[in-house]
C-alpha cells in the first residue's frame, strides 16, 4: 500500500518538514553521525528526531529544536524562506550572556532575546534584550514572558506578550505570529515573569 500524505497535514507543511528532513541528512553526511547522534549532541530525544521522518506524524519541529541542532554542530539554520513557511512565530531564546546595560538586577533576574513581532506595536523587536524579574507579580498591562505548552513536543515554548489578565495577548501586525489571547490557566499557560528592563544592543 503505497503512502500518502496524513489527511490532517497542509502541502507546505509537508514541503517544510521535507525541507528540514534534507538539512538532517546533509548534517549526517558531513559529520558522519547517526541520527541518534544528532539528538543526543543537540539535546533532543532520538524518538523527536525519528518521528520528524514518518510521514504518519503531522508534528512540524519547532524553531527551538532546530536552533539547538544547528548550534551544536555549529552550522546554519535552514534557509529563511523555510523557516518563515513553517514557523507561526519563533520562540524567545535565551540570552545567555548578561549585559551590564541592563543593571541593576532584580532578586531573580532572567534575560532573553525578542526573536518575534508578537509585540513590535509596543516596541519590542527581534534581537531586542529583555530582563524579567521571576519574583513579581505581572500587573495588568505588563509585558511578559511566559511557558506556553505544546502538546506535541511535549515541552514548553516561550512566548512574549502583553498580560491583560486572564488573557496574554499580542500586538503585532504580523500575520505570522498567532493573534489569538491565550488564557493564564498555570497548567498550560504559565507566566515566568514581567518585563523589567529592556535593550536594544548596538550592532557592528
């Protein structure tokens, strides 16, 4: 019986996961890894990886786990277009390094990069520098950063948004980003914490 595509997955989805299926199988023959090896230097399960492959799952991978690929064998992401085709919105990524332009800390500090338009109309904008205080209480109006669940992936993405409680909402004029308020419920939707300080670091 021959395969064919699930019911449930669009044409660009499926030209999306074919596209990054080839950006695996280029990695593997470059570096000369397995595909378990792929998974497990980049901190992923092997069966995430696997189930990437079989055409009977409609899980596209998220922006994250391919970033956290590309960053362990040091390569490229897969081309922009791609990435605009199957990606609603990418995740927030940590900013590792703290930069002294955002002192003084608050009690529990956290820093990260606006790697999304969610919240360009109140400027914030990608490769912006943003510090959240995980000890207050986010009012009404904030903006924030919060664990929104995927099911799929059975893990966390971040997501920026402005907090008008009960809902996070955005304010974009992406068509790209998802525009529906998502509901604070501390189970699915969680709010790490508000936005403190902000940055927009000079470039080269």
């Amino acid at each position: 019986m021959a395969k064919g595509k699930p019911p449930s997955i669009s044409d660009k989805a499926i030209s999306v996961r074919q596209g990054i299926r080839d950006w695996i199988i280029d990695l593997e023959r470059r570096f000369q890894v397995s595909r378990a090896e792929v998974a497990n230097r980049s901190g992923i399960k092997p069966s995430t990886v696997y189930r990437w492959f079989d055409d009977q799952f409609t899980h596209v991978p998220s922006y994250s786990a391919l970033q956290r690929i590309a960053d362990a064998f040091n390569i490229g992401m897969p081309g922009a277009p791609l990435l605009k085709q199957g990606f609603s919105e990418a995740p927030t990524e940590p900013f590792v390094t703290p930069t002294a332009e955002l002192e003084p800390s608050p009690a529990d500090p956290s820093d990260w990069t606006v790697t999304t338009r969610a919240l360009e109309l109140a400027g914030f904008l990608p490769g912006d520098v943003l510090r959240i205080d995980k000890t207050a209480l986010p009012r009404s109006g904030d903006a924030v950063i919060a664990d929104v669940y995927d099911f799929d992936r059975n893990a966390p993405e971040k997501r920026i948004r402005f907090y008008e409680p009960p809902y996070l909402t955005t304010r974009t004029m992406d068509p790209a980003v998802n525009g529906k308020p998502l509901i604070v419920d501390g189970e699915r939707v969680v709010i790490l914490g508000p936005v403190v300080r902000s940055v927009r670091l000079r470039r080269a």
